[in-house]
C-alpha cells in the first residue's frame, strides 16, 4: 500500500494549517493567496487532490466544471466579475509550486493593461 503525504491545501482544508477561507462547500474551499500578486488574488482549491490539470481525468468533468462556476461566483462576491484573470500553473516550469490543483483569481487593478498582459507564473 502506497502512501503519499497531504499536500498543503489538503492540510489547509483539514484545518491543519490556518487560512482566510471566504468560501467552502462540499467540493472546494477558496482562500485568500498568502501572498497576493494583485488586490485581490484567490485560490479556488478542489477538496480531491488532482496534483496538475494535465493529471485530471474525465472522471473529473463535474469537479472541473464546479470550479469554474465557483471562481464566476466569487469574483461577482468580491465585486470583481467585470475584470479578473483566471489562472492555473500547470507544472513546474509553468510556475506551480503546490502540486494540487488550484485556480487563482486575480483583479482589483481597473483598466491596467500592463496587468492583464502580465504572466504570473513563479
Ligand atoms: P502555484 O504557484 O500556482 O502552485 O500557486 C501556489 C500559490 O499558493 C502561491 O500563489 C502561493 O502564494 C500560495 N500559497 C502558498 N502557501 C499558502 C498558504 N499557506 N496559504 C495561502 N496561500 C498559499
């Protein structure tokens, strides 16, 4: 029998590590980024521990799909739903470091086009 340890967002919604949780369901927890990259940057994390997209598999559809729905409803929460990035680092060149999935919403700088042309990764 194989063993992996929890990751860190699994810890974190096992309430093992402290988080500034603003959402939480059966599926996912969403949590102020630790150290936030714009005004506003959230982490939507699914509870299943998928380590990268590119690991996800069809049986994932409807977590996947949950998501995406959430990060629309938070962003109209935090009053950000006409203008926020949606972004998953997908390896380690691409700049993940916490190798379950995670979506980050990132907004709250108006009209900056430098920022929205910016890369976030790493
Ligand atoms: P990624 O680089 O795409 O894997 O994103 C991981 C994110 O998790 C980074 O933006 C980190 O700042 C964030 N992070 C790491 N540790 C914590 C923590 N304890 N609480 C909240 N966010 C965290």
């Amino acid at each position: 029998m194989s063993e992996t340890a929890p990751t860190l967002f699994t810890r974190i919604i096992n309430r093992e590590i402290p988080a500034d949780i603003i959402y939480e369901d059966e599926l996912c927890i969403v949590i102020h980024d630790i150290a936030p990259q714009a005004p506003i940057h959230v982490l939507i994390i699914p509870k299943q521990p998928i380590a990268r997209l590119a690991d996800a598999a069809q049986t994932d559809q409807s977590i996947l799909g949950h998501l995406m729905l959430v990060a629309g409803d938070v962003a109209r929460r935090l009053d950000v739903d006409d203008a926020f990035r949606l972004v998953v680092n997908n390896g380690a060149d691409a700049g993940q470091t916490v190798f379950h999935l995670h979506l980050h919403i990132l907004a709250g700088v108006k009209g900056s086009k430098e920022f929205f042309e910016t890369d976030i990764g790493g």
